[in-house]
C-alpha cells in the first residue's frame, strides 16, 4: 500500500487500499502494463482459473476488479490529499496472480500535490490510463468497451458511496466525491467514463427505487455465479412478468361476471 493512503485505508477498508504501491515496495518484478498481449495472457489464466472460457464475461470481472484496485486509492489522494498519482507514467507496472488479476499495480511515486478540480486530479487514470485498459481487454475479449465501463462504473458508484462515507472528509470534500460521481462531464470539462452505469431513474440511492445497470454484466455466465442485484435482465423479467398480471386480472374479472354462480 502507498504509504500516504494507509490511514485512511485501514481497518475494513483496507482491501481498498492494499493493491496500490510505490516502486520501491515491490519485492517481485512488475509487468509493463503496455506490454503487447498483457491482456490476452490475463484473460487465458482468468479462464483456466475459473475453467470457464466466456471471454466476455472474463473480461468484464478482470475490468470490476481492477476498478476496485486502482479507483478508491485513486480518488483519497484526489480529494482527501490533492495529488495527482502518476497512472500515465511510462514506468507504471502490474503484478499479476496465477488466475490472471492484477495483485498489485506499481507507480513510480505517489505523486506530488496539484492544483485543480477533483475530475482534473483524476485525469492520468480516467483520460489516458483507463480507456488504455478497456481498448486492450475489449480487443482481446472482442467485447464492446461499453460493457466493461458499465461494469466497472456500477464498482464506481458504490465505491464513492463508501468513501464518501468515512469521517475523514469534511463535507465539502464528501460532496466534491459525490458530485464527480453523479455528473458525466465536470463544471472544466472533464470527463467521467465511469458515469451512466445504471438506468435514467434507476440509479443508486432513490428512495423506493431498485438500482439496474444499462448493459448485464455477464456475471451469471462464470462458474457458480448467478445474476447480480441490479441486472437488467432481471428487472426486465420482472416487468413482463408485472404486466402480464395485470393484463390477465380484467381477463380473470370478465370471466367471473360472466360465470354462472
């Protein structure tokens, strides 16, 4: 873990936090994370780990979990620290399990204090270094890009509802998380790929309302898996299931007027 980030990361956060580290703490070689056929290799042991050869839903589990090992570190340093950490540094290495995952992703430093919006400080991972990840995995997948931001962007939203919460951020710092969260486009025109992952009216945190992403993450596709709390389909089913009862109660009503007693 960046030693910067470790207080605010410990405890039950510290998942969170432990997959981020600086050069000087790696104690095995990194990969580059350019490096050509980086993603296929991931992807083949992804697969033989889970003895499942769906690339497409491979690949949307690789992207939810590498979101959840680069994003949290990402926006505490953002928000809480105001420092740029270097995503798009030519020296940025991964170190990779046997089933494929990044374990750890290696920076060169942990940046140095910027100036700027929240959606600006974020720009080496959001702008150049991400969409860098989705184009090799959805290549390699032969997966649309727009399914791994979806995936990724419903880990996303739930990962600035978590953060947003722990008493380290004053208020303002809190709504400045949430904010990016919410807007697709910041107030200076970054950029939030991650925006958008769930329904218009079904997102997150409406009082009475189900969450459901835009596009299925394939989850139920992986061995021993099944369909996620805010997968399409399943609401989908549920509304045909819905309006097929309420189109059958007039039905069952004529039919009991009509019927001798």
């Amino acid at each position: 873990m960046i030693p910067l980030l470790a207080p605010f990361f410990a405890g039950p956060l510290r998942p969170f936090g432990e997959r981020l580290s600086i050069a000087a703490q790696p104690a095995q070689p990194s990969l580059s994370a350019a490096a050509p056929g980086l993603a296929d290799t991931c992807l083949a042991k992804l697969a033989q780990a889970l003895g499942c050869d769906d690339r497409r839903a491979l690949a949307a589990a690789w992207f939810r979990d590498y979101t959840l090992a680069v994003l949290p570190g990402a926006l505490v340093a953002a928000t809480l620290h105001r420092r740029r950490l270097p995503f798009d540094h030519p020296a940025l290495g991964w170190q990779v399990a046997a089933d494929g995952r990044v374990t750890s992703l290696v920076l060169p430093d942990d940046g140095t204090p910027a100036t700027g919006t929240l959606p600006c400080l974020l720009a080496p991972l959001l702008a150049r270094h991400l969409p860098q990840v989705v184009a090799a995995f959805a290549g390699a997948a032969r997966v649309s890009p727009r399914l791994l931001w979806c995936t990724g962007g419903v880990a996303a939203a739930g990962v600035a509802r978590q953060l947003a919460a722990h008493p380290a951020l004053a208020a303002a710092q809190r709504a400045e998380l949430l904010a990016w969260s919410g807007h697709a486009v910041s107030a200076d025109g970054f950029g939030n790929p991650f925006h958008g992952a769930f329904r218009p009216g079904a997102e997150p945190g409406l009082p009475g309302v189900t969450a459901v992403r835009r596009i299925c993450c394939l989850n139920h596709r992986l061995p021993d898996e099944g369909y996620c709390g805010t997968c399409p389909l399943v609401a989908d089913a549920r509304a045909r299931a819905r309006l097929s009862g309420a189109e059958a109660a007039p039905a069952r009503a004529t039919a009991a007027i009509a019927s001798p007693r």
